[in-house]
C-alpha cells in the first residue's frame, strides 16, 4: 500500500509541500466560517476554502489515491455530509423557547462570556447568537459536499474520454 | 347544521334534492331494465353485442382522431394556434415580455383614467 | 399550547428540516425513510388544522420570526423583522396545500419503487423542500420572504421535473427553470421598487402606508409582480411551460405543481386585495378577468388534440387557473364594495380553487396509476382497462365528471357560483366559461372511452398498489363532499376566506 | 438627472431580457438569466446608498453614518439564489446536450 501511493502523482516535493500547507488552509477556512457575521464570508466561503484541500491533495497525489476505496468512502461522505445539514436543521429549532431563530445567545454571556451592548464593538464573538453556530454546520456540509463534487468529477472523468494530465507526469518520472 | 341548501345571488342549488331525484331516476330504469327478457343463455353470442352484421373491432378507435371533425371546422384557428405554441424557450420569454409590456401600458393607462 | 403559539413557523420549519434529515435517515432504509417523510408531513398538517382552527376562532394568527414573544411586531430597536401571518384565505389555502403534499407523499410510497436506481433519498429531499416551500409561500406575510420561497418552490420543482431524467425532461426542466428565474428576478425588482418608496417590505406596512401617497411607482412594482406572479401561475400568454411540465414530471410532483400554480394566484389576490386594494386601478381587474377568459378557451381548445395524457391534463389546468382568476377577477373590479354578485364571484373563484386542486389531482394519480399498471406512456396503446382494474375506471370517471362541472362532484358548486355572477356582470366571459366546461367535459369523455371502454387489454396489468388507491380514495372523498355539501364547505372554509380577502383593514391591522 | 447606478440597472436587464429572447444557443440564455440577476442585485444595492457613509459593519465602526444594511442583506440571499439557479440551468444545458447532441434552442422534441 506505502509504495503504490508514492508513484502516482506529482514529485515528492509538492507532496511534502501540500502537506505542510493543508494545516493553515484548513484553519484559515474553519476562522472564516467562524466569524460569519463579523468579517464577509461565512458557512459557505469558509467550506469552500477547507474543500481546496482535497484538491489539492488529488493533483498532488494523482488519481489512485481515490481509486482503492472507491464506493465504501464516499457512502461515509455523504453521511457526515447529511450530518451537518441536519445540525443546521435542530439548530433552526433549538431556540424555540422564544421564537424561531431567535438569537437568545446574543450578549447572553453564556457561550462567548461577553455581553456586548448595542452599538460598535472591536468584534466580539457573541454578538452572533446563534449564527456562528449555524456557519459551523453549513461549513461542515459544504466541504464534504464540493469535495465529493470534485472526486466525483476526478472519477468519472476516467471512465470519460479525457486523459488527466497528472497521469502522464507520473509515468514519465519512472 | 346549516341547511343543504346551497343559497346563491340569483337562487339556490340543493344537492340531496338532486340525489333523490337522481335515484328515483336509478330506481325507475332499473325496474325497466328488470322487466326484461330473462331466458337468454349467457356467454353465447345473444350476449355479444351487435355491430348490424359486420364483425366486431378489434381495436380500439385511436383516441386521437375522435374530433377530427371540429379540428376541419377551427382550421385557421388552430394554425394559428400550432404556430403560437413553439415550443422554443425563447418566444416563452418573448410571450411574457410582451404580457409584461401589456400589464404596465394597460395599469399606466388605467391609472391616469 | 406551545404547539399553537408557534403554528406558522413550525408548519415552514417541520418540512424544512424533514428534508434536511431524509439523507442521514435513509441510511437506516427504505421503509423507515419512507415512514419518516408521511409522518413529519402528517405532523406538520396536524400543525395547520391546529392553525386554521384557532384563525377560524376569528383572529389573524400573527408571528414574527426571532422576536423574543412570537406576537411583538412593533418593531423596538430592529426596524425589519420577518412576520408570518395567518389570516382565514392563507390558513385556507396552506391546508389545501399541505394534504396535496401529505397525499403525494403516500401516493409516491410504491409509485417510486422500481425507480429506486434513481437514489430516492434526493427524491424524498426535494419533496419535502417543496412541500415547505409552499407553506412559505402561504403564510408569509413579508415581500422579502415571499422572493425567497418563490424560489426554493422553483428550483425543487425543477429538479423533481428532471427526475426520470430522460432527454426530454432535462428540456421541460430548463425551460421551466428559465423561466422561473426572469419572472422572480422581475418579482424581485418590483419589490426593490417598493422597498425603495417606502423603506419597508412588510406586506401589511407597506399596506397602511400605501393609502397616504399614491405615485407612478406603485403602479409600476404592482404591474413587474403581477406579471411575475401571473407567469408562475401558468395563465394565457405565459402558460407553455405548463404542459411540458406536467408532461416530464412524475404524477406527484405535477399534483404539487398544481397547487404551486394556484398558490402564486393566492398571492397574486393577496398583493392586489390586501396590499393595493385602496390604490389599484379598474383595469386590474380587467386585466385579470380577461386573461382568465382567454386562459380558458386557449386551456381548452389546446386541449383537443393532445395525445399524451398528461400533457393534455397540462393544458386542462391552463382552463381551470382560467375559471379561478375569471371568478376572483369579477371581485376585484368591484373591490370597494364588494356585495352581491362580486362577494359570490370572488368566494365561488377561492371555492374553485379548492375543487380544482382536488379533481386535477385525482385526474393526476390515476393517470399515474394507469401508466404504472401498463407501464405504457401512450394513451393510443392502452386500452380497455375497465375490464382489468374496476376502480380505477370508477375514480377516473369522477375525477373527470369533477373537471367538467358535473351535478354530485364538487365542482359544480363553484362553478355555478362563478358563471351566475359572472353573468351578471358581463355575459360573454360566463359564455365563454360555459362553453369550456363542455369542451373539457368533451376531451374527458374522449380519454375515459379509448383507455378504458373498448376491447380488453391485452398485456400483463400490475395490481393496483394499496397506497395508491388511498391517496385516490381520500381525493375522491372530498371531491365528493364539497360536491354533496356545498354549504358547509362554503360557511366554514370559504366565506371567512373571501371576508378576509375583502377588508385589508383587518389583514393591517393584525400586523401594525 | 437620474443616478447613474439606475441607469446601469435598466441597461442591464433590458440586455439580460433581450439576450435571452433572441439567442439561441442555451448557454447564452444561461448567461443572460446571470446578467439580469446581477442588474436586479445592483440595483438593491444602490438602494441603500447613503452619500458619505461606510459599510455598515459595528466592528470598530470608524463612524456612525452607515449604509442602509437591509438592500445588503436582500442583495447576499439574491446573489447566492442566484447562483443556485445558474448552477441548476447549466447542469440541465450539460444533460440536454449529452441527450439531444445539440446546444440549439429551437431542436427540441417536446411539440406543441
């Protein structure tokens, strides 16, 4: 398994490379997704910077990667996929003592530990209520969905007519 | 309950009446249905029915051309009609720009009146 | 009771996160999935029965989305907020909307087994996502949110239209999208419109403010959302979608489709009735009633020669929107004082449009059923299949004796209503109305002989699935009811319906 | 004299309005929904423009004047419905391709 992944794809360098760099891309998205509603970006951008990750990782290590574990990775996918979007879901009703979507946790102090009053403020966490909470969960769904949408495309583009280019720098290297 | 009676501007309409009438009706053409010919053998030819000597058709009339008749007579109109209905996503545009066009001539219009 | 406090908003949010969850719990199989989708739409239609009752008990059922008590509109501190209201013709028109979803669902149970290929699971999302949809739709009492539903109705059912994804359904699936995209982008540029004028986009505020000054502006927002609202109601210049669409989709998806279209017709009346009643022009009404006449004749000769069924069903509910907006029409142009014949016009148009929804519906599922017993798509080669499945001949004669306006089916109470006052008020569009409705009684009688009557049909039939002959059943019940019992219909459904489409004081006056 | 930003939003969706009835190809009446998407966007935006105002952020506000932040916020739902649709138009443009072989609007099989 160590040696068949190792031919494939691009030199070593850009592996090594990718795998440094996987780290600040994925905190940079998970802090975009974070503070939604105080800097532009959001659930949405924030899952879109994470899911470059797994774009990277398929031009760094060629296709086969994702060839092993064909149709069992992807049932999992969808499943944490389906979890996110439903933690969205209970969210919409968790604040129903109130009304819906009402944001009992602004400057409730309860979870960021920060009452905030009305007016400016040098970007406080908690005046989100439940929005952070919501950009989580979308976050979550949207990497694993636009990585499954990139796979999906890496794969079934094989069967198709067009041969990857990462393909034939591979063999080239032996 | 409030009655059966269905009171519209101009009159009313009551429903359980028409049912009774309707089954009266029922009742009166099963009694002479009832009064008819009893002794025929069943699944024979008597039961067949009697397309006047020919043989009965296999097929059934192509549900299609039953109107034939009125499509002769509307010729023009359904030309026409054919030629309106493209069914090219364009004039689907073009027919709701042109209402669009029509509402707002006809509202500025009717507002100034 | 917490359950009624948050009626509104848990009628939208019970189907939304259904649909959110279907993926994760059709992981646990087919049938808990499929169990999952009827019982979270059963709830959600306990929800609105629950809400239409407490409206009926005479108060406009307010609530404002995120407020700390559901019922504080004023706005303290937060200029906009989102307000849900509840009044007798929205609680009305959700119910009819929620038992088509709730029956769909059950209707779909077998009717999509042997498309399982397809991954049902993305069938069942969509549904739900439709289904909650059209309760926004409904009970939505801000322009904002009203853009935003009109939406997600449209792209779900784009998506369901593409389901059996065949060449022609992905056509039938753009063009839809296509135009469903210009007309809520006009919609939307009508309420930026408003937005612009008044500074608010509550349908209610907007209302009040809207008596005091009257300009060019309102003409022009009113005219872009009325044309946006008439095209995704499918009326005569903008109807051609319509039966691409219904000819692609599969039969349950039309029948939500079909309440869809007379949704954006409810919300068409309410912006005219409620928002501009005091401001609008005669010609609205006009406009109105006229397109209703031409929808129908066109609806109907269009209908003659078709040879898909379904496609000619497509053209059947182009007439029957026609009837609705012929009948609700007449009421808007005497709007002020709305007595005698245009109070009968406009509740015979909102009782129209209950009937219509039901007969085109059962029309709907037993032409699916009988395309899922023969597998066949043409009606030229299906034939003779009264011999074979009894009740089904028996269901599509009432749907058909329904559609056509005939004495015991509902049907005829409403349309009798409509074509008296009509009549009254200009001869000819009621004579126009009447000639359709023997027109469609024609096309009908055309489709029940030649797949029905005749030589018996010879391939192999499937038994008619359980599930699907009780969605039909429950449908052909109610046609029945309203049929028999006009009045209570009338006195419990209707009438508080139309009141309260006639004095937008009321409808303000809940809100503000 | 009408502001310009008004006049930039009538031009773009009389374009994306009459792109889309005369073109045939499926692509560009894609494009054309996109275009007249993004005039309706820009006119919400210019809605709630204030002259001399910043963007209506209460992170360390430099001052209190502040656009309106209500069009903004129709404006971000708008664009991401937006983006919905197209993505849905092209995918069925992608499949109508792959079935029917061709990008015309006028080959079509669904008749009258």
């Amino acid at each position: 398994m160590k040696r068949k992944i190792h031919d494939t794809g691009l030199s070593p360098i850009v592996k090594m490379a990718v795998c440094i760099l996987a780290v600040p891309v994925a905190t940079f998205g998970f802090y975009v997704a974070l503070h939604g509603h105080l800097t532009p970006g959001g659930g949405f951008a924030g899952g879109a910077v994470i899911a470059t990750i797994t774009a990277m990782f398929l031009v760094a290590f060629g296709r086969d990667v994702i060839k092993s574990q064909h149709s069992k990775s992807f049932s999992s996918l969808r499943t944490i996929k389906s979890i996110g979007i439903t933690t969205f879901g209970i969210l919409i009703f968790i604040s129903l003592s109130a009304t819906f979507l009402h944001q009992y946790l602004t400057s409730s102090g309860w979870f960021f530990r920060v009452t905030v009053p009305f007016g400016p403020n040098p970007g406080y966490l908690g005046t989100g209520g439940i929005i952070p909470l919501m950009n989580l969960a979308v976050g979550l769904e949207v990497v694993v969905g636009l990585s499954l949408a990139v796979i999906l495309l890496l794969v079934s583009s094989k069967e198709g007519h067009t041969e990857a280019p990462v393909e034939k720098m591979g063999r080239r290297e032996e | 309950m409030t009655g059966f009676v269905l009171t519209t501007a101009a009159g009313h309409w009551d429903p359980l009446l028409w049912l009774a009438a309707f089954i009266i009706i029922l009742a009166i053409v099963y009694i002479i249905r009832s009064r008819g010919y009893k002794k025929y053998k069943r699944g024979t030819e008597q039961t067949l029915p009697f397309f006047s000597g020919n043989l009965p058709p296999v097929a059934n009339i192509r549900s299609s051309n039953m109107y034939w008749g009125f499509f002769e007579a509307m010729g023009r109109y359904y030309k026409w009609l054919r030629r309106a209905h493209t069914g090219v996503v364009n004039d689907y545009v073009y027919s709701f720009v042109m209402l669009l066009v029509v509402i707002l001539a006809a509202m500025t219009l009717g507002g100034l009146l | 009771m917490i359950l009624l406090e948050h009626a509104p908003a848990l009628a939208i949010a019970v189907p939304l996160l259904a649909a959110l969850a279907t993926p994760l719990v059709s992981k646990a199989g087919k049938r808990i999935r499929n169990l999952w989708v009827i019982l979270s739409l059963a709830f959600a239609e306990f929800v609105v029965i629950m809400l239409g009752r407490d409206v009926l008990a005479g108060n406009v059922h307010v609530y404002s989305v995120g407020a700390s008590v559901p019922s504080l509109t004023s706005t303290g501190g937060f200029p906009i907020r989102i307000i849900l209201v509840a009044d007798a013709m929205s609680a009305l028109v959700s119910l009819a909307a929620m038992s088509i979803a709730l029956l769909a669902a059950i209707y779909s149970w077998r009717f999509m087994e042997e498309h399982h290929s397809l991954g049902l699971d993305k069938f069942y999302t969509l549904l739900l996502l439709l289904a909650a949809g059209m309760m926004g739709l409904s009970l939505t009492g801000d322009f904002f949110t009203l853009f935003v539903f009109i939406e997600v109705v449209s792209i779900s059912s784009a998506g369901l239209i593409a389901f059996f994804s065949s060449g022609e359904s992905f056509e039938a699936a753009f063009k839809y999208m296509v135009i469903s995209a210009t007309g809520s982008l006009l919609l939307l540029f009508g309420i930026g419109l408003l937005y612009g004028k008044y500074g608010m986009l509550n349908m209610a505020a907007i209302a009040n403010e809207v008596s005091m000054q009257h300009s060019f502006l309102d003409i022009a927002a009113l005219s872009l959302m009325v044309s946006a609202l008439l095209l995704k109601s499918g009326s005569v210049p903008v109807h051609m979608w319509k039966p691409d669409a219904y000819q692609e989709a599969p039969a349950q998806v039309v029948i939500m489709m079909l309440t869809i279209t007379l949704l954006s017709l409810y919300v068409m009346f309410r912006i005219c009735f409620s928002v501009f009643s005091l401001v609008l022009p005669v010609t609205m009404g006009w406009l109105i009633v006229i397109l209703g006449a031409m929808s129908v004749f066109v609806g109907v000769t269009m209908a003659m020669p078709q040879r898909n069924l379904k496609r000619l069903i497509g053209y059947a509910a182009v007439a029957e929107i026609g009837y609705v907006m012929l009948g609700a029409g007449t009421g808007l142009i005497a709007m002020p004082n709305v007595s005698g014949f245009a109070m009968q016009a406009l509740s015979g148009g909102i009782f129209h449009m209950i009937n219509d929804v039901l007969d085109l519906s059962l029309m709907l599922l037993a032409a699916g059923t009988v395309f899922y017993i023969t597998r066949q798509q043409d009606i030229n080669e299906v034939g003779g299949l009264a011999h074979k499945s009894g009740y089904l001949a028996v269901l599509f004669m009432i749907s058909m004796l329904a559609i056509a306006g005939m004495p015991p089916m509902g049907g005829f109470a409403s349309k009798l209503m409509i074509y008296e006052s009509v009549y009254y008020f200009n001869p000819l569009l009621s004579i126009i109305g009447i000639l359709g409705s023997i027109m469609l009684l024609a096309i009908f009688v055309k489709i029940f002989a030649s797949v029905f009557l005749g030589v018996p049909y010879k391939g192999s039939v499937r038994q008619v699935p359980k599930s699907m002959m009780f969605a039909m059943c429950v449908l052909a019940f109610f046609i029945l009811f309203f049929g028999i019992f006009p009045n209570l219909a009338l006195d419990l459904l209707i009438t508080p319906a139309a009141e309260a489409l006639i004095n937008p004081q009321a409808y303000i006056g809940g809100v503000v | 004299m009408i502001s310009t930003p008004f006049m930039a939003v009538v031009v773009l969706v009389l374009f994306g309005l009459s792109a889309m009835v005369f073109k045939r190809n499926l692509i560009k009446i894609v494009m054309a929904v996109h275009v007249m998407g993004s005039g309706v966007n820009l006119f919400l935006i210019s809605l709630g423009y204030r002259a001399g105002s910043t963007a209506p952020i209460f992170t360390n506000a430099p001052k209190l004047e502040m656009a309106l932040p209500v069009p903004q916020a129709l404006t971000l739902t708008s664009i991401v419905i937006n983006i919905a649709v197209v993505a849905l138009m092209l995918t069925f443009a992608a499949l109508i391709y792959e079935h029917y072989g061709t990008l015309d609007a006028r080959k079509r099989r669904l008749l009258e």
